[in-house]
C-alpha cells in the first residue's frame, strides 16, 4: 500500500497499451516497461490460480493497491472475481484508479487509507484499521508492501489481516527474508548487491523464524513459504492463514 513515488502522479492522464490503461508515473520499481508492467502481474495472478487461492466467487483485498497493478493483470489474464477491493496510502493513487480502472467490467472499489509510515505518508497520524467488515474477504494479496514496514507496523495489519479474512481465506504476501540475519535490519549494506541509496524503509529485512513469530502472534499460520520466489526482487513469499 505504500507506493514508491518518485514524481507526483499525474490523476487525470494515463496510456493505453494493448487495451489497458497504464499509468505514466510507475510506482513500482523496474515496471517502465509495458510488457512488463503487465506480465509481473499476471505471474503472481497464474500463481494464485495454481495454489487455488482466488476464483470468480472471490472477494479480494488488494492491501497497497497502488495504482491498480493487480487489476491491469487480472484483466490481462482474464481472471473473473466477485469482487475486488483496492486500499492504498496514496491519495492520488487511489484517485488514479478510481478513474481509469473503474469501469473495466468488474466490480472494483478502491479505498484511500491514510495510515502513518516513515517512508510514504510521514503526515499521517498513526496507523490505521482497514475500513472493511470482518470475515469478508477470500484473499488478502499484497505485494512488496512489509519490504517498507518494520515489526510494529507488520504486527498490526497482520492481526488486521486475521480480523477480515473469511473462515477458509488466505494471504499472500511477499517480504525480504533471510536466515542468520538480524531479526529485522532497515536498509541492510549490500544487501542484494544494492547500496542504500533510497532513504528510509527502502528495503526491510526479516530473519525467517523472527518473521513467522510475528505471524505466529497474529493468530495466523504459514501454509507455504517459497525463498526469494519473486525473481525480479527477490522477495520470498507467504501463504498464510488462520491458525
């Protein structure tokens, strides 16, 4: 939910490509590329349908919306769900979605959730409960979103998740995590062969068993875990549910 905003997104012009309405201010770091804003969605989308995780009786909650990616790829790939709720930080990138995604056929909503965090929204006061009922939702996804949260912040949207999740739901979320580390170290010199040169929370690193503790005390469960399975970022990946 914490989008990454270089310039100020502009809420009144996006692109087509192929169809689709891309925004011309990425947020995600390395998507410039058309092809390949729209293909790293559909991989995690082909991942969710391969772990049976979302289907057209679905509803999902897309936690760090930014500017719509997931819904680009589940257009892109065709995939229907009853329904799509989007949450995000950033004002204008929920604007952005509200006005270009929309009116793609299915039934999509996006909530600005101005929630405090030392990269993204420093003017916020405090953090903040989702706005959504409880039990409602199928799948909670959210992509690099606790790489720019350290342990307090990943504790309370993680009892957050516990609270809206449907009886048999499920969240797949992607973190940088690593055994013999740290529990939890901000911006970790040379740290995939990346210098800190992006100021604060550009990169949090989780030890993998301080990680499931913090899972393990939200009430949850790891179902799956994959190291380092996003291959553009190296973020592993969680399956989690509740306990």
């Amino acid at each position: 939910m914490f989008t990454k905003i270089k310039r100020r997104i502009n809420t009144y012009r996006s692109i087509k490509h192929k169809g689709f309405n891309l925004p011309i201010t990425r947020t995600n770091q390395g998507l410039n590329d058309n092809e390949n804003y729209l293909n790293s969605s559909k991989e995690q989308i082909d991942h969710l349908v391969a772990l049976n995780l979302i289907n057209e009786t679905s509803n999902i909650l897309d936690f760090g919306s930014g500017q719509g990616r997931l819904v680009n790829g589940l257009k892109f790939a065709d995939v229907k769900l009853k329904e799509y709720t989007g949450v995000d930080t950033d004002l204008n990138s929920i604007k952005w979605c509200k006005r270009f995604l929309s009116g793609y056929g299915q039934k999509f909503n996006f909530i600005h959730l101005p929630a405090f965090n030392a990269r993204y929204n420093k003017s916020a006061d405090g953090l903040q409960e989702i706005p959504v009922e409880n039990n409602k939702f199928d799948l909670v996804f959210l992509n690099s979103v606790f790489s720019h949260m350290m342990s307090n912040d990943v504790a309370f949207y993680l009892k957050e998740f516990n609270r809206i999740l449907s009886k048999n739901g499920a969240v797949y979320l992607t973190a940088f995590t690593e055994e013999n580390v740290p529990d939890v170290e901000e911006n970790p010199i040379d740290y995939l062969n990346e210098t800190n040169k992006n100021g604060s929370l550009h990169r949090v690193r989780f030890e993998v068993n301080y990680f499931n503790d913090l899972i393990k005390k939200a009430g949850l469960k790891t179902e799956l875990y994959l190291h380092q399975h996003i291959e553009r970022s190296k973020q592993s990946v969680y399956v989690i549910k509740k306990a």
